[in-house]
C-alpha cells in the first residue's frame, strides 16, 4: 500500500480543485498532465474509459456540425426545425409538471401547473426569460404553500 503516494495525490486534488474552482475535468487534466505519479494498471484503464466516454458523447454531436455547416439547408426544414427546442422543452417539462406523488395530478390542486400556466402567459406576453422563469418559481411556491 503507498499510503503516502495516495495522500500526497489527494492533497494536490484538493489543491487543484479550489484553483480550478471544483471542475473535475480540469482537475484530472492537471494531475495527469503535470504530476510525475506513476499510473497502475486501474488508472490507464480508468483514464481510457474516460477518454472513450468523451469520444462517444462528442463525435455524434460534432459530425452533424461539421457536416452541416458548409450546407445551406432549405427554408422549410429551417422553419421545421425552428420548432425543434420548444417541442423538446415541453417534453421535458410537462411529464414531470403532471406527475405529483408517483400519480399522474392534472388537476386545480396540482401547484406544477399553475406554475407552467402563469410562466406561459408571462412568456408569452413579456417574452423576458428571466421574469418568466421568476414567475413561474414564485407561483410554485406560493401553491405549494396553499394548495
């Protein structure tokens, strides 16, 4: 066991962690860039995993950037795709707004929407994201506390 050697590294991930304000891939970056430790075979294999899981996260999201932005795209998919963020924020959002206490609540008593009720309107009406999103926390919370 090298007690010391693990002490020692810990130390210097506490070390970097407040310099790189807590971000653990900066950190890692540091220490295995700039640390004259030893690798065993648990870490090359932990790095490698690693390093495999940012390739597969990444490539699927650059290949269509860079496949795409040299091609002038036609105005109906534009439009189309236009529509895209919202359709996948609401289908993000109302799930969890009408499920309360593992049931499926889509009625007056449920605070969740009430809030997606007001931070639509204001949305719709002020188009302020902020005042939007501090409507619709303040609404939450107020039902919550009523209803």
């Amino acid at each position: 066991m090298e007690s010391g050697n693990d002490s020692r590294c810990y130390d210097q991930y506490k070390e970097q962690s407040t310099r790189y304000k807590g971000n653990p891939f900066l950190v890692t970056c540091y220490l295995l860039l700039f640390t004259q430790r030893k690798m065993n075979m648990d870490t090359q294999r932990l790095i490698s995993i690693f390093l495999g899981m940012m390739f597969v996260t990444y490539i699927p999201r650059l290949l269509p950037l860079f496949a795409l932005s040299q091609v002038r795209l036609p105005d109906l998919l534009m439009s189309w795709l236009s529509y895209l963020p919202a359709a996948i924020l609401s289908a993000l959002i109302l799930p969890g707004a009408l499920m309360r206490d593992g049931a499926i609540d889509a009625g007056i008593s449920n605070p969740s929407l009430w809030a997606l009720a007001a931070s639509f309107v204001v949305a719709i009406w002020t188009r302020n994201l902020i005042l939007t999103m501090v409507v619709g926390g303040v609404v939450i919370f107020l039902g919550q506390i009523v209803l």
